[in-house]
C-alpha cells in the first residue's frame, strides 16, 4: 500500500467486502507523513451536488488542521456546486494548483457514489488533478474511471485482493495472537479461507469461543447477509444465492439455476459488482469461480430461508452435470435428494474414469451412494470393475454375481448400457482380456450398438476400438479414422476422457502409419489440448511421448528422441501398455548416440521387461533384434548375427524384418537379407520402414553389380523420406552410402537437394574424423577412454595422477577436435568413427 501511495498520483484499491481495505488505507493515512483528507461515501452521495460537498470539505478540513502557504484558494472554495458544475470542478483545480506540499486525499467506499463518476467531480481529479494531490479510491469493485491513460503512460498504483489477503505467515501470527497454541493448523485455515480476512478474524474469533476446539464451521452467514447481499439490488441478490449452489459456473448454467434468461447478464453483473467472484478459462471456455466460502455461506443462507428452493436448485444443477462431470453430478444428486440422477451419471460415464485410470475416485464415488442406489446393479458393476483393476479378483467376482442376479430388474435401456458397458470393460481392459484381435471384432458390434441411445459409451468405444486396431498395426487407416471420430464424439458431449486419450492414440497412430509430419502436428495439439483440460502429464499422456519419440528417432533427433522415450516409460499405464515397444525404441536410440550410460540403462530395463505381449508386435521377435543391436554397437557383429539367428530370414514384423535385413547384410548374410527384404513385400510398409529397406536392396544391388536397381531402390528410398524427413537410416548408414549417393547424384534424380545435403553431412563428418583421430594425443585418447565410464572429472584426474585442471583442459581440447558440444556427443562421436 505504502509503495503503491508513494510513487503513483492515483491508487485504486478494489477488492471484494472483506478485505480489510478501509483498515488497510487508514493504517496507511496514520503512518504518512503527508498531509491526507478522508472521505467516507455513503448510499446518498450517488447524487454530485452531495459528493462535490464532501470532497471539498475533506479537503479543507486537511487545510485546516495542517495548514500550509498556497492553502488560501482551497480554503475561499464554496462547498455548494454551482449551476455549472464545470465551472465549480475548475475552481477545485485552480485551488489545488497553488499547493505547495503534496496532499492525499482518500475517498472510501467509492462504489456507493454509483457509476456516473467519469463525469463528477471524482473524475476531474483522476484525470486533470495537479501533482500536487495524491488520489487514493478505495472501492469493492472497478471504478468507472478513465483510467487507462494512467495504467500505460504516468503510471496508476492498483492494490487487489490477492494484495489484501492474509499469507500463510500472517494467518498463523494472527492465530498465535489470540492465543491458539502452536499445534494450530494454520495451513488448513488460509486454505480453506484462501486467506480472506473477514473469513480469518471470525474462523479464530469462533475457535476461541467453541468449547470443542476442533470445530471449524465459518460464522460468516450474518456478515455475508448483511455487507454484501443486502448492499446488492435485490435481483442480484437473489440471483447471488442461486448461483452459488455450484462453486464454479459458466453462462448457460447460471440460466439454468435463475430460471430466466437474463442469467447471463446478472453472471456478469456479478463480476464487476465486487462480490468474491474470479473469471478464468478453462478449455478454452470461459468459466466463473465464487469464492468457495463465500459460495457456502450463502448456500447455507438459501438453505435457511428456503430449504426446498435450495434443494431443488442442486438438483438443477445435477441434470445439468450428468454427462459433463460425474463428481458434480453426484455430489449435487445428493444434496438434492436425487440419488438416481446420480446413479445414471455413473452408469452413462464409468468406462471414461477407467481411461484416465481414477478408478479410486470411481468407486469412491459409488460408495458414497445411499441404500438401496448402493445396491443398483449398474453400480454393483461397476464396483466389480474397480475391485478387478485393484487386483482384488474376490471381491470383483462376488460383486459381478450380485450385479447379473439385480440386472433383470433395470428398465431395457439401462440393462441394454449395463450389457455393452461391462463387455467392453472386458474385451478391453481388464488383465485378462482375449487378445487384440479379437478383442476388436467384437468390439465392432458393441460399439454399433452403442451407437444408438448411449452416446458417451459409443464414443469410448470407438476410442478402445481405434486403440486396438492400433495396436494390430493391420489397417493403419481404419484405426486412424476410428480415433478421428472417437475424439471429435469425445470433444462435441464434452467427453475429456475420451477426447484426449483419442487425440494422444491418434498421434502414435500416426507416427506408426509413417506421417511423421501430422504425428508430430497432432501431439502438439493434443498437449495443448490436454493442458487446456487441466491433464498435465497423465497416464494417457504416454503414447503422445511415445509418437514424438518415433518420429525424432527417424528424424535423427536423437536428444530429443530420448527425452521423449524417457517421458513415454514414466507415465506408462497398464491400462495402455506401451513399454515394450517404448523400450525398443529406447534401444535403437541409445545405439545410434553410442552413449555406454544409456546404452546400458537401455539394456538393463529391456532384460528387465515382463514379457505381456500387451502392444501387439511380438515381445520375442523385438527383444531379439535389440539385442543383436546392443551387441552390433559394442563392435560384436559376428555376435550380433548370432543372437539374430533364431529369427531366421524374415516374416516377422516389418520394424524387425527391416533392421534384421540390414543386420544380415552388413554381416555378409546377403541371400539371407535378400529373403528378408523379400519376405515385405506386399506387406504393411510405413515411410520409415519402406525407406530403410529400399536401402537396404539398394546396397545389395550394389554389391551385386546391379547399377540399374540400385539407383532405382535409392530414388524410391529418397522418395518415401524427404517428404517426412526422415534422416536415421542415410546417417546410420552413411559410410556403406557414400559411394552410391555420389553416383546417384550423377546418374539424374529428383531430389538433388536432399542428396546434395546428405552427402555434405557425410564428407563433413568424414573430414572431421580423419582431422580429429590425426590430431588427438595419446593422452587425449587415454582421457577419453575414462570419459566411458561413470567417473566423475575430480576422479578421473585422481586416476591419471593429474589436476582437475588438467583434465577438463584435455576435455575442450577433445571436444573440440570432435567437434562435440559435450560428453555424450564426444563419446557417440568416437565409437563411430573408431577412436573407442
């Protein structure tokens, strides 16, 4: 405050009642050193004439009591406002300007002087006042000033209610003050409280009285009554205590609670008319928040003066939440003495908080449910799925017996949900599902069943049928379209579980598919999304980190690549298993940088990974080829084709055919790859993998002399990447490449631009290899066998029997005739060029 009165010649003080702005300016007034005039308004100074009386002899009266040379015009004012108020405004101006000290003056309680003053004498002030005087406008809402010209140019001086609250710190003095001992639970107070003074000062001022002092009921019904209801006209106040049944509410439920269609207005009405009410947005709607104690205080007023209103309006509120938020549905069901509006919101929407995994709030939630809706056969069922994914398989078979036993007894719509809803939960979810295969095509006739009637279970089964189809990797598009319509269902019956669990699988599909550019564009949009909806880093967060690890890996971004992997396996979830092929991936990516750390933390969380067969490729077949990869790197090809023996030539997956026939080939196993390449033909081949091996037959046709289908299979292999830039396979394989890129560029394409750049890369590199291996000393090569390890440079230094200084003096040295940023990049460096 006194920062704020210092250095600006206006200050607004707004906050809601309650806040202690009045005490707050007044400790402010009494600690200054300038001379300040006080105005307190009241309902009536809405008229000028009456303001303008009490601004002046504010003003003289500050004079009189302090006074000061050039006072003489400000104390000759006449306090009556003239025919011509312009005329009276200029001769408080004129008055003002012949101050020779600076005076303030404070006018409080400024939002009962109405809203015309712009044109008052308020606003002649704020705007054509002279230096000399200081303005401080205490209000519980905006004031209608002209005050903009201030905010960006002279500077305007704004103390809020976030300013006004009480900290942590403060809460806990003030608690100590009135005796509460130091066992008090300061925190829960400012929390609940959100540090809103009144809400304190009455919570302690109670807890002292209270003979039991654990009690921590809130006396704020009065004061809320009687300072900021009854100072409401009286639509606003009636329309306040309706829309607080729910904490948070946007326009169309403040219609519902009103019951008339100006509630719109009067939501807005609320917002700038002080009460304790915030705007945020959330979604991208725009959603207003009381107070949360206020909210209850004044619901305990409604519920006071009107018991059956309040009971009615939270069941307004209930239907109105039953297929936009369970958790309020029910909650507002309840107060409302509606449990089966409650009991429809479960059974219309249980599969979406399985998909975000919430299964604790899910059954919480039932469990809070009264006899007999705790015994309805849709919640008994959903009990059973809860228990089943907590692993407490008793529990879950003794509930699904008593819900199939109650089944009979729903109406044919609901059983008919109760049917699709558990069958779903079973092909897709639970642990012991059926396999994806089939898990899908039954799944088509749920979800067309589904279709009809039930639109929050169609769209979460279009969503667990895009998922598998996903996972079987047979028809790319169909899964795609499938998580396509399951996320736009999802985003039109405001489905969040389903929209954004769709968004993420439909970025993964995508990055599997081989259109790297929309998977990248669709998991950016599907964390912006996510974020928007409050989701973070969730569980189904984990195939969005998964896609942007595929694509940077093809990308040859390799950093990003891990980053993103490493993100994928922390947020996995059972529920939407990615691991096995996260881990692959993981694998590829730390054989291509050669970073021995990685490399082996890679390795170890392979050995380390149940073999579910969860994700649809053949857990065995992938593990294999890791493994061949992570002994190829460590310079062990013979060992390599060995480990890769048991996979034979082919028919696998094309990800593991594609790297086994590269693998083959570069052992010398050229009719062994030449089978492998073969055996894809006709299959599944997304850009990545349709690149990698048109390469791969590339070299083999080099190598038998074949020019003409060399040429041709580099065309095709240039074709299929450069649009979706995919630069793994040429950087990996740039040495075998070299030769063949520089013939192909002679030989006609059109791509020259890609095969110019790749070719630039690889005489780079090759000019930096030959420099750095040249120029690195026996020492330099000794440290950087050191810099393998885990050690640390102080222990290094203690090995080689030399200074700290010395070593990290090789390691620029090292870095750069590398070329390298770092020591990652130094040692991947190194192992591909052969210096390790």
């Amino acid at each position: 405050m006194s920062t704020a009165a210092g250095s600006h010649r206006l200050v607004l003080v707004t906050a809601p009642a309650g806040y202690g702005k009045s005490m707050a300016t007044g400790d402010w007034v009494r600690s200054s050193e300038l001379r300040c005039a006080w105005l307190s308004l009241d309902r009536f100074d809405t008229r000028p004439a009456r303001l303008f009386r009490g601004v002046v002899a504010a003003l003289q009266s500050a004079a009189n009591d302090l006074p000061r040379a050039g006072d003489e015009g400000l104390l000759a004012l006449q306090q009556s406002l003239s025919p011509d108020p312009a005329e009276s405004y200029d001769l408080v101006v004129g008055a003002l300007e012949h101050l020779t000290e600076p005076m303030v003056l404070v006018i409080d309680d400024l939002h009962l002087a109405g809203t015309g003053l712009a044109d008052g004498i308020v606003g002649v002030l704020a705007a054509s006042a002279p230096p000399a005087l200081r303005l401080v406008l205490s209000s519980r809402r905006q004031a209608p000033l002209p005050v903009e010209r201030l905010r960006l140019g002279e500077g305007l001086g704004e103390v809020r209610a976030a300013d006004l609250a009480f900290t942590l710190d403060e809460v806990a003095w003030l608690a100590t003050s009135l005796g509460r001992g130091t066992a008090f639970d300061a925190r829960s107070l400012w929390q609940v409280t959100g540090g809103w003074p009144v809400a304190v000062h009455l919570s302690l001022a109670a807890l002292a009285r209270a003979r039991n002092p654990s009690e921590r009921q809130i006396p704020l019904a009065d004061y809320v009554a009687e300072e900021v209801l009854d100072q409401l006209t009286p639509s606003l106040a009636d329309f306040a205590l309706r829309a607080t049944t729910c904490d948070r509410l946007g326009s169309r439920l403040a219609v519902e609670l009103y019951g008339q269609p100006n509630g719109a207005l009067l939501l807005q009405e609320c917002l700038h008319s002080g009460l304790l009410i915030d705007e945020d947005h959330r979604g991208g709607e725009s959603v207003c928040r009381w107070h949360p104690v206020f909210a209850a205080q004044c619901r305990g007023i409604l519920e006071r003066r009107d018991p059956l209103l309040a009971e009615s309006l939270h069941r307004v509120a209930a239907r109105y939440y039953q297929d936009l938020d369970v958790g309020k549905c029910v909650a507002q069901a309840l107060w409302g003495g509606d449990p089966l509006q409650a009991v429809m919101s479960l059974g219309g929407h249980w599969l979406e908080f399985v998909l975000r995994n919430d299964i604790h709030v899910l059954e919480q939630l039932c469990l809070d449910l009264p006899a007999p809706w705790s015994e309805d056969p849709e919640i008994l069922m959903i009990r059973s799925a809860c228990r089943s994914l907590a692993g407490d398989n008793a529990s879950a078979v003794e509930l699904t017996r008593r819900a199939l036993a109650g089944a009979p007894a729903l109406t044919a719509a609901r059983h008919r949900r109760f049917d699709i809803s558990r069958s779903l939960f079973e092909l897709f979810l639970t642990d012991d599902r059926p396999d994806l295969l089939a898990a899908a095509d039954e799944g088509r006739l749920l979800v067309d069943a589904a279709a009809d009637g039930y639109p929050a279970t169609h769209a979460t089964g279009l969503f667990l049928r895009g998922q598998a189809e996903g996972r079987l990797h047979r028809d790319d598009q169909q899964a795609i379209t499938l998580l396509r319509t399951a996320a736009a269902s999802g985003r039109a019956n405001h489905l969040e579980a389903v929209e954004v669990c769709s968004a993420a699988e439909l970025a993964l599909a995508s990055a599997e598919a081989g259109d790297l550019v929309t998977a990248d564009n669709q998991a950016a949009a599907a964390l912006e999304r996510a974020k928007a909806l409050g989701w973070g880093s969730r569980e189904p967060m984990a195939p969005i980190w998964l896609a942007r690890g595929i694509t940077s890996y093809w990308k040859d971004d390799l950093e990003d690549a891990h980053s993103h992997l490493t993100r994928a396996l922390r947020v996995d979830s059972r529920l939407s298993p990615l691991g096995s092929i996260t881990r692959f991936y993981r694998v590829l990516v730390d054989c291509a940088t050669g970073d021995p750390r990685r490399l082996a933390e890679s390795s170890a969380a392979l050995h380390a990974f149940d073999d579910r067969r969860l994700y649809g490729l053949p857990w065995n077949a992938l593990h294999t080829i890791a493994e061949a990869k992570i002994t190829e790197t460590k310079g062990d090809l013979d060992g390599a084709l060995a480990i890769a023996q048991p996979l034979g030539a082919g028919v696998h997956s094309p990800l593991v055919d594609t790297l086994l026939a590269e693998l083959l080939r570069r052992g010398g196993k050229a009719t062994a790859a030449q089978r492998c390449t073969e055996s894809l033909t006709g299959r599944r081949r997304p850009s990545y993998i349709d690149t990698s091996i048109a390469l791969t037959e590339a070299l083999l046709a080099h190598t038998d002399g074949d020019p003409a289908t060399a040429h041709e299979r580099i065309e095709h292999a240039v074709n299929r990447a450069n649009p979706q830039s995919i630069l793994r396979p040429f950087a990996e394989w740039s040495d075998d490449l070299a030769e063949l890129l520089a013939q192909h560029a002679a030989w006609g394409t059109a791509h020259e631009p890609f095969i110019a750049a790749r070719t630039a890369e690889h005489a780079s590199n090759h000019a930096r290899q030959s420099h750095s291996n040249r120029d690195l000393t026996e020492r330099e090569r000794e440290l950087l066998a050191h810099l393998r390890s885990m050690k640390t440079v102080a222990e290094i230094a203690q090995v080689l029997f030399v200074s700290v200084n010395t070593v990290k003096s090789h390691q620029r040295s090292i870095y750069r005739k590398l070329g390298a940023a770092g020591r990652r990049e130094a040692l991947r460096i190194a192992v591909e060029r052969g210096i390790l």
